[in-house]
C-alpha cells in the first residue's frame, strides 16, 4: 500500500493500493480457488476408491474368518460370498489358492479379492497359514 507524502502545509493525500498490486492480489486469490477446486473434484473419486477398499478387506477378513470358523472349507477356485457370510457384492470377485506345504497337513491359503474401480483392476491379497489334520 502506498502513501503519498504531505507537500507543503496542504493536507495529506488519499492513500490505496496502485493497480498492479490489486492485479497481483487477485491472481493470487484465482491461484487459490484453482488449487481448491482441483482437489474437490478428485475428493468422489477417492472415495470411491478407498470404500472399494474398504469394503475388499472386509471381505477377504469375512472369508478367513468363515475358513477359521469352519463355514467354508478351504479349496482352490472361486468363493461364494453366501458361504463366507457375505451378501453378494457384483463388482467383488474372491478366489482361493491353497499350497500345500510340509509337514502334512500344513498349508498355505491365499485369499485374494479382486475387483473394477475408476476401470481399473485391483487386487488384494492376504495370506496365512492353515493347519488341516491329515
């Protein structure tokens, strides 16, 4: 802001801000609201994808729970959500791979939750070990 000086006994002038300066304040101002924006318009997009996440883990836990619990028996190929105690989810697709290991009896169990959001594949895995009496 500038101020303009006295000149001889006559009063002081009016003060303000030149031109530029308001031209740099408000492109600033218009950098902000650019920024701001932006980041709202990828917020539904995060959602998105951390619910299908979200709602991926809790599936795959759902499914070894059910394995541990003894309501589905570990096998490898597709699971059926109804058998894990899951209602059906379209765009969730859960599959097991079991790798028997030594000694007998011990295995490996991967679960792996796989599924589309914003078009684009994801997988998620979890595995643990699991004892079966031979």
């Amino acid at each position: 802001m500038r101020q303009r000086k006295q000149s001889g006994a006559g009063p002081a002038t009016a003060t303000g801000f030149t031109l530029l300066e308001t031209l740099v304040a408000l492109a600033l101002a218009g950098l902000a609201l650019i920024v701001t924006l932006a980041l709202l318009a990828q917020e539904p997009r995060a959602h998105r994808r951390l619910d299908a996440h979200r709602r991926a883990l809790d599936a795959l836990g759902a499914a070894l729970e059910a394995v541990r619990a003894g309501r589905l028996t570990p096998a490898g190929g597709p699971i059926d959500p109804a058998a894990a105690g899951l209602e059906p989810m379209p765009f969730l697709d859960l599959r097991a791979e079991v790798h028997d290991l030594s000694p007998p009896g011990l295995a490996r169990l991967v679960v792996v939750a796989s599924y589309a959001v914003d078009g684009r594949r994801v997988e998620r895995r979890v595995e643990t070990l699991l004892w079966r009496p031979p």
